[in-house]
C-alpha cells in the first residue's frame, strides 16, 4: 500500500519497549497504532468523548499483514481510511509507514461496532461521526 492511499494521518514514534527479542516491533503493537489512530482521528474530530459520551465503539474484528519490519527508534506515519461505513458499523483501513517510506511496512483492517456505553446494545453510528467519517472515506 502507498501513503496516497490514505486519506488521514497520525505520527507516532516508536518506544525502546516496542522492540521485543528478534530487533524489531512487535506484532501486537501495530495493532495499537492501528487503535490510536482510529481513536485519536475521532477525539480529534470531537465526536468520541472516551469518558462521558453516550456512544463508544466496540472492535470487533481486525487484521494485519506485515511487509517489512520497524525497529525503534523508528518513527511510523500511520494512514487512515473508512473503507466501509454501515448503520452501526465502521470498517477503517490503517496502512503503516516507517520514516519517510512511501510504501507500508504493515497494513490492515479494524471494524468498530458503535454502542451505547449503557446497555452495550448496538446503535446507529450518531450523524456527526457519521460525517467524521465521511471525510476520511
């Protein structure tokens, strides 16, 4: 995948900690770059309050296919897009970039399924989420 394909992006670098005994990134801390950039693009956006608001997203599927490896003291671009938008469902795309690396070191899929924090019961996606979205799609 190639940065142009995405519509959004989130800088974030790695840490010492990231690194496990093989030298490089882990795999399960692409999988939350992958949740940081959904969710920080959200709460920047101003349409998820992680504390008080009334709905929050579930995930309820995710994959990657890692290309190349990162290693610290790497910084990764995260690119986001919505792949995917249902009544009460998301399908976000997540390609992730060392350096200045046009093309990804790993890419993949994350699906929130949007709830009231309540009752844990689906509801549609709220329309200023929706239109969040939207942009990005």
């Amino acid at each position: 995948m190639l940065r142009s394909d995405y519509k959004h992006f989130l800088t974030v670098e790695t840490r010492w900690m990231d690194n496990d005994v093989y030298g490089h990134v882990n795999n399960v801390v692409y999988y939350s770059f992958f949740d940081t950039a959904v969710n920080r693009y959200l709460i920047d956006e101003g349409v998820l309050d992680i504390r008080d608001g009334d709905t929050v997203g579930f995930v309820v599927e995710t994959s990657c296919t890692y290309e190349k490896p990162i290693a610290f003291p790497d910084r990764v671009t995260a690119g986001l897009r919505v792949a995917r938008i249902g009544t009460s469902s998301v399908r976000y795309e997540i390609g992730i970039f060392r350096n200045d690396d046009d093309e990804s070191s790993a890419h993949g899929h994350f699906v929130h399924v949007y709830v009231d924090r309540a009752s844990e019961r689906s509801r549609p996606i709220p329309d200023g989420m929706r239109a969040a979205l939207e942009r990005i799609t």
